[in-house]
C-alpha cells in the first residue's frame, strides 16, 4: 500500500500508529476483567475477518498490531480490521 493511502486511512483511526509497516493501539482499561474482555472482542473480529493481530496484553492495556504478512506491509484489510475494533469503544 503507497504509503500517502495509509496516512490517509490512518488519519480515521484515533490513536493509531504506523511504524515500518504496522499500525497498533494501546487500549487501557479500569481492570483485568476489562482487558481480558476486550482481548476475547478482538479475537473475535480476527476470526470473523480472517485477519489476526498481534496482542500484547498487560493487567490493564492491550496494544493491538496489524500488518499483513502475506504482502510485507499495509493492506486495506489491517484498517478494516483496526476500524472494527474501535468499533467496539461506540
């Protein structure tokens, strides 16, 4: 993906980074519960879209990576998948 494509797209996502080819979040959350919760969404729209991120999960955040392996950078799916799990905070 050009990389003026990601910027734009990137620019709908709040709190999104990208850095060499991956964009990412760190949610926090009031507790572990929380959190766990949040993961089990996640992991739930990974099954749905067949895309999986990377999770890094502490007590109280997660940070949520997507990049696409198969093309060694962006693709549109990592923002399909990054706008539905911010989906889960509307």
């Amino acid at each position: 993906m050009p990389s003026a494509d990601a910027e734009r797209l990137l620019a709908g996502l709040p709190g999104w980074e990208q850095v060499a080819g991956v964009i990412s979040k760190r949610f926090e959350f009031k507790n572990y519960c929380q959190t766990m919760a949040f993961v089990n969404a996640v992991a739930w729209i990974a099954q749905s879209e067949g895309h999986h991120p990377d999770l890094e999960v502490s007590y109280r955040s997660c940070r949520v990576s997507y990049t696409t392996h198969a093309v060694g950078g962006l693709s549109d799916n990592d923002f399909i998948c990054a706008a539905r799990v911010e989906a889960l905070f509307q």
